[in-house]
C-alpha cells in the first residue's frame, strides 16, 4: 500500500513553510505543500525535497479542493494554515470524507464551528483536533494541565510575549490588527460580560524574566474554549510584546479609544515601520498562571514556554499534532488540543526542539528536558 498523505494547506506561508520542513525531516515522502499558487508550492516542496509533493489548493472553491479527496492522492490527514470563514464548508468536506484534520486559527467562532461538527466525525470517523499552535495550542494544554492538579481551580491567567523583531506572516499581523479596539464577551461564572481588547492590563514576571511587564486583553480563542471546558475556573488570555514601550502606547490608545481606528488595510504599513526601525527581537513566551486549592490549602502552579522564532515554535506544535493524525491513532471526534494531546509527552518533544518549558509550584522549578 502506498504511504498515506498529509496535505499542508497554505504550506509555503511563513508558518506553513516552517511545518512542512518539520514534517519532512519526521515523516518524509508523506508532505504535500498546498495553496493557490502552484508555482510557490512546486518551488518549496523542491527545496525540501525528501518525496514532498506540491498541489494547487483553492480552499475557497469546491472544484479546486475536491482533489484532495480523490483515492489515488491517500490523503489521511489535512492541516489548515488560512484562517477560514465561518461560512466556509472546507473543513467539514474534508471531514465527511473520513480525513482528519486540524487548523491554527486563533478565532473562536471559526473553532465553534468545527465543534458543532462532532456528529459528522464520528459517522465518517474521523478525526479534527481544534487549534494548535502557541496560544492557541500549547497555552490550552499548560492550563489544562496546570489545572488538573488542583482539587479545586479558581482562575488561569494566560499572557503571550510576542518579538516585534520578527517578521510575522502577513495573516498574523492582519488578525492582530483587525482585533484592535474590538470587544469581545467574557464569561464569569452565569455572567457574560462585554470587555475590550488592550485593557484591563495586569503587571505580571515571566519564568524566564527578572522584571514585571504589562500584559493587556486580548481575543484569543483559548480563553474561550477553556472557560467551558475548565469550569468553575475563570480564564482569560492577554498580550504583550517585547517592547514595553510599543505595548504601552497600544494599551493608551486603547484606553482613549483609538485603536477602533486600526484596520485591517494597515498591516502592511505596520510591518514595514517595525522592520525599518528595528524594534525588538524574535523571542516569545507563552505564560500560564492558575491558581486553585490542593488538599485545603491555596496553590499557584505557573508555566512558561520560551524560545525565539514564535514561527518555528507554533509549527512544531502543528507538527506534533499533525503527525497524531497521519498516524490516525487519535479516536473519531472533533477536540479542543487539551483533551487530545499527552501535555507531558508534548512538553518533552517541544524541549527537544529549543522550547524551554518551565514549570513552578511553590517556588519550585523544574525544567521538562
């Protein structure tokens, strides 16, 4: 029998580019780099070489996608870098034709749609593992995890530090921008409230810093997914970059209610000014702090993912989940990262591959290695 496919869906992006490498390395001859541009894919899939093959992919028209279901491509599994419509039907055609899937979209209501599809995935027996990547992906288990070592979990507090020194994908500076001075609702036990994104700033120090910074709100979908699945506890997501001082101003103009004026069209503006005048570098960290009790007694268990290059690092967590699902030993269901994935044998492979997992409880550290 021929060796089974997974098919990477806007592979030569810039995280796309960074998966399909990874792949290659661990499962070579299975990658097949995907997008409009056939020239773009051809040109990847050449210089990784190791069997990747490349295909015209159309996620947005029927006829250009349905090639992926034909037989003779033996395709198993799908992951979506685009971020996806609501109304698309890409992944759940994909779906119903027994293909797993999984996607790194950071919107929350693209992700809803995927979990209404649960009925679909067990009939056709497949497989959808719902946002992977760093926040989403890896910041849901580290809160999944943290918590389930509580009796009881109160809140989870998860902050992201981005590099402005690194060239993020045109898709991420976009999704960004276009969630400036949106609100968004939060839940709080029965209440929901409405919040707006850089607010509410809350000072905190990461693992692997010696100085508190501010991280404000923002609309990631993690906190909306872990409020359900980790209730009682209270979750919410914030953002901040590497310069204090750019995320500051963001947080002032929010406060004063500019940053509504931020639109999408200004992503490529944006970018070209941070690459002209150098600001920051390409570190990240992804910080999770939950508090909760534990045999009577209050508890704090904190988190913290680092490393540079937020690029590579979200793909290697792609990477991992995707090989999951190539191997199709994950059961039929559509599931958010956290109640698929092992967080201790995730942890290890990300250690293995300059992510530095840090893991406090009581003022005790421990490094996964």
């Amino acid at each position: 029998m021929s060796q089974e496919k997974i098919v990477v869906i806007g592979g030569y992006g810039r995280v796309g580019t960074q998966i399909c490498r990874l792949l290659a390395k661990e499962v070579p001859g299975a990658v097949v780099i995907a997008g409009p541009s056939i020239n773009k894919a051809e040109e990847l899939a050449q210089d990784i070489g190791s069997g990747t093959t490349a295909m015209d992919v159309d996620v947005f028209q029927r006829s250009s996608y349905e090639k992926i279901f034909e037989p003779k491509r033996n395709v198993r599994a799908v992951i979506s870098c685009v971020e996806l419509p609501v109304e698309n039907k890409f992944a759940e055609d994909v779906i119903k034709m027994g293909i797993n899937f999984t996607e790194l979209s950071a919107t929350y209501a693209s992700q809803q749609k995927l979990f209404d599809l649960q009925s679909i995935a067990l009939t056709h027996t497949s497989t959808a593992v719902v946002g992977v990547g760093l926040m989403p992906g890896l910041s849901n288990v580290m809160a999944a995890d943290a918590v389930s070592r509580f009796d009881t979990a109160t809140s989870v507090s998860i902050n992201i530090l981005l590099g402005l020194g690194e060239a993020h994908g045109a898709d991420a500076v976009r999704w960004t921008l276009r969630n400036m001075g949106t609100t968004y609702d939060m839940r709080y036990g029965d209440i929901v409230k409405k919040v707006r994104t850089f607010t509410d700033p809350r000072q905190t120090t990461l693992l692997n810093e010696t100085a508190p910074r501010r991280f404000y709100r923002f609309n990631f979908s993690d906190q909306h997914v872990l409020n359900k699945s980790l209730s009682p506890a209270h979750v919410d997501s914030r953002l901040g970059f590497d310069s204090k001082f750019i995320t500051d101003l963001l947080g002032f103009t929010g406060k004063i209610g500019l940053l509504s004026l931020v639109r999408e069209n200004a992503a490529p503006i944006f970018s070209k000014i941070i690459k002209m005048v150098s600001i920051g570098d390409d570190r990240y960290a992804v910080q999770v702090e939950a508090n909760g009790e534990r045999d009577g007694k209050s508890e704090t268990r904190t988190l913290c993912a680092s490393g540079q290059n937020e690029a590579i690092a979200t793909a290697t967590v792609a990477t991992f989940v995707g090989k999951k699902l190539l191997a199709n030993t994950l059961q039929p269901g559509i599931y958010p990262i956290e109640q698929a994935i092992d967080s201790e044998e995730l942890y290890k492979y990300l250690s293995s591959r300059q992510v530095i997992i840090q893991n406090i409880r009581k003022n005790k550290q421990d490094l996964y290695s």
